[in-house]
C-alpha cells in the first residue's frame, strides 16, 4: 500500500502561483488594502497586561483581524470560519499562514470579534478607512444617498409576558435568576413589518455617495426604528455632496428642515394620499429622481447576493453594530478594489 506523498514547499509555491493566474480575488484584495495602518486602533484595544503568563502566544492582530473580513466577506459562523481556514490555501495564503503554523479557532475568533464589539472599535476603523480613502482622492462626491436595510437575526420564542417586559425596556425576572438563559436572550432586536410581511432583528441605514458607490457613513437601531429616525446620524455635511436622495419614507415637514439647515437639497421622493394623490408631475420628479435613488439598493443587494447574505446570528445591539460594521467595512474593501480595478490612476 502506497503512502500520499507529503506536501512539499515548491509543491505549496506552484499551487499559490495556479491560485494567481485565477485570479484570487483574496491575493487582490490583500494588496489593495493598507492592512497595518489598522495595527494601532487594535493593538490599542488588545494590549495586554505586562506581567508574565503561560500558555501560548497570542496571535497577530492584522490576522486576525483578516479573520473577521473573512466572516464577513463570505458570512461565515466562527466554526465555519477555522474549517474554512484549514480547508482553502487561498485563505491561508490571505492570512499569511502556512501548512506548519497554528490555525485560530473558533473560540479564539469569537473573543477577539466580542473584544473589538465590546470596545466599540469597529467603527472606528470604519471612519479609519473613510479617511484614507479621502487621501487616496476618493473623497465623497455627487451627493447623498441615504437608505435602511433590514438585518435578520434568530426569532426568539418568548411568551406574551416576557416580550411585553422587553418592549417596556426591561429584562423578565426569570431570566436574570437563569443566566444561561439570559446569555441566549435578544432584548434589544425588535420586530417590524414591511410590505405585509413580519421582521425580527435590526436595521443598517447607511449614506453612499452618489459617484463612488462607498458607504460614508452608517448606524444601526432595532428593526422597528423608522427609516427616518436614523437621518441625522447618517448625514454628512454639503462637502460631501448637497444633493440628497431617499425613498419617500424620509419625506416629512421635519425631514425637510432638517435638510435646510444643514444647507443640503432634498431630492426625496414625494409620497401621495388618500385625499391628495401624486400629480402626473411628481410623478415623473419620483421617477427621475429614482433612477439616481436606486444605485444604494446595488449596495445592499451587493451584500445579499456577494456576501453570502444579510442574516447575522448575534445576541445584542453592540454584537449586532460590529457585525454589521465589518460587513459595512469589508464591502468598501471591496468596492475600492473595484474601482481600482476600472481606474488605476485613482489610487497611485
């Protein structure tokens, strides 16, 4: 019986160079983004006590933080995430590891995505990248546009009691005596209905601009949070753009004060009523104004048809921000590779 022959280097090298003449999107993706210019917002987090400890040495950050891309990229599960790790050379190659070195984990992966949620620091990165994106000559231009998308997460199967406790913003007295129980539990996901139909969990609303495609600025509520409670957070000032577009579910008396006084125009879409309809005028306003609208729909059709879908299996609102955060990072990754691809000149 004859034994496999073992895996040699210049074996591994020749099947890394069939990886490149595919066309790896990973091997792209890797040097377009400016990886170690992350390294002091996650150090600054992760930095650990100085006295001596045992046990193995910790792993790199920008690794791991090209763990969490990975997640979010491909919509990943932790266990999901290391199988792929160990199964797939052109995730090993992204994460600069080899056949011989140690492979994270699934629990290792959940602590460190719980240690930058629980900081916060997601967003951070986010306006990080943002920024060097200004540097690089992608500054957002073109104007504004603003919408939400629902983010799923698991149903809870509550009682009528338990959930009427969490509407009023409070924890059932049975599940702080069962902290298991607890730990499973969303208080902070909600219920919503859009177009007749039922949704649990949260809302991305988000600001693209109008010529790159990027997402500018985003926030995340619970799902039953109207679209246009979320405006202000997501607006940027008129440098960015003075035009802004948006679904008429932004539209109100409100809404457009707002806009005046931050000195942008409003091309939201206008809504018709029982007692007053929509003139044949508007109506073409709406239409011409949706052909511009329509280009943050691609965003988040973007992440629902490249990015392995928009369902994120977290419990809690600041879980729920960074997952939401990476995926919101990571298609900006992806856009700039895009658009470095289509002009190069842009990011000499």
């Amino acid at each position: 019986m004859s034994t496999p022959s073992q895996l040699g280097f210049f074996d591994l090298t020749t099947r890394y160079e069939a990886l490149s003449q595919k066309g790896d999107p990973l091997e792209q993706l890797a040097q377009v983004v400016p990886w170690e210019a992350f390294r002091p917002a996650l150090a600054k987090v992760l930095r650990r006590s100085k006295r001596t400890q045992g046990g193995r040495p910790p792993f790199d950050a920008i690794c791991m933080f090209k763990v969490l891309v990975l997640q979010a990229l491909y919509n990943l599960s932790d266990d999901q995430t290391e199988y792929q790790i160990r199964d797939r050379l052109s995730f090993m190659r992204f994460l600069g590891l080899d056949l011989a070195q140690r492979i994270p984990d699934a629990k290792t992966i959940w602590l460190f995505r719980e240690t930058l949620a629980q900081a916060g620091v997601v967003e951070a990165l986010f306006k990080q990248f943002d920024a060097y994106l200004a540097d690089q000559g992608l500054q957002p231009r073109g104007g504004q546009l603003i919408d939400a998308s629902l983010v799923p997460v698991p149903k809870q199967r509550n009682t009528r009691e338990e959930n009427a406790a969490i509407k009023a913003g409070q924890s059932p007295t049975e599940w702080e005596a069962d902290p298991a129980k607890r730990r499973q539990k969303d208080i902070d996901a909600r219920w919503t209905v859009k177009h007749g139909a039922h949704h649990y969990g949260y809302k991305n609303h988000v600001n693209v601009d109008k010529q790159h495609k990027l997402i500018r600025r985003y926030t995340v509520t619970n799902a039953a949070v109207h679209d246009s409670q979320a405006l202000e957070a997501v607006l940027q000032p008129e440098s960015a753009g003075r035009g802004v577009w948006a679904d008429s579910a932004y539209r109100s008396q409100e809404t457009e004060a707002l806009l005046k006084r931050q000195h942008l125009r409003s091309h939201i879409q206008e809504k018709g009523y029982r007692d007053k309809p929509l003139t044949s005028q508007q109506k073409a306003r709406n239409r011409r104004r949706a052909r511009t609208r329509v280009r943050v729909e691609h965003v988040f059709g973007h992440q629902v048809t490249a990015m392995g879908g928009k369902l994120i299996r977290t419990i809690g609102v600041i879980r729920a921000r960074a997952k939401i955060g990476l995926k919101n990072l990571v298609y900006n990754f992806q856009r700039v590779l895009f658009l470095t691809a289509t002009s190069p000149h842009q990011m000499a």
